[in-house]
C-alpha cells in the first residue's frame, strides 16, 4: 500500500510542484518514513522522512545488472541530449 501511494501519488505530486520529469529523477533511490498519527478510522499512516539518492545500493543482487543497464541507458540519453543543442 505504501510502495503503490509513493509510486502513484508522492512521487507524481513532488514532479508537479517541483517540476521534474520523470528522465530526471535519479535512476536509484529510496525512501525512508516514519510511522504518522493513525487515520479516523484507526488505520496506519506515513510520514516522508527523507529520500536518499546517494548512499543507496541495489537490492537483491539482481538488481544490479537492470539498474547498471538503466544507468548507462540515462547517460547516453543526456549525453544526445547535449549533443543535439
């Protein structure tokens, strides 16, 4: 429920205000919360504590190889991006 929130609710509000498109959001990154008051009707909520972009790894080990593919995938399109101007 938290992962479908963040992905399909935070993360599209935060590109909005801050007016970032999704090819520049980092290619690795994570997310860390602390637990919030609990709703009306009892139920959990969340609060963002803070994302991390820099001292994160990929997890589990088969996440490498996608993750180095998607890596080296943005850095070739910003490069034709660069090179196009």
């Amino acid at each position: 429920m938290l992962k479908q929130q963040l992905e399909q609710e935070w993360v599209p509000a935060m590109q909005r205000l801050l007016d970032i498109d999704t090819a520049s959001l980092p290619v690795l990154w994570d997310c860390d919360f602390l637990l919030g008051p609990k709703s009306a009707s009892g139920e959990d909520s969340y609060v963002l504590c803070e994302i991390n972009a820099s001292s994160v790894s990929p997890f589990p080990a088969s996440a490498v190889a996608p993750v180095a593919q998607a890596t080296l995938a943005r850095a070739r399109t910003v490069k034709e991006r660069r090179v196009s101007f």
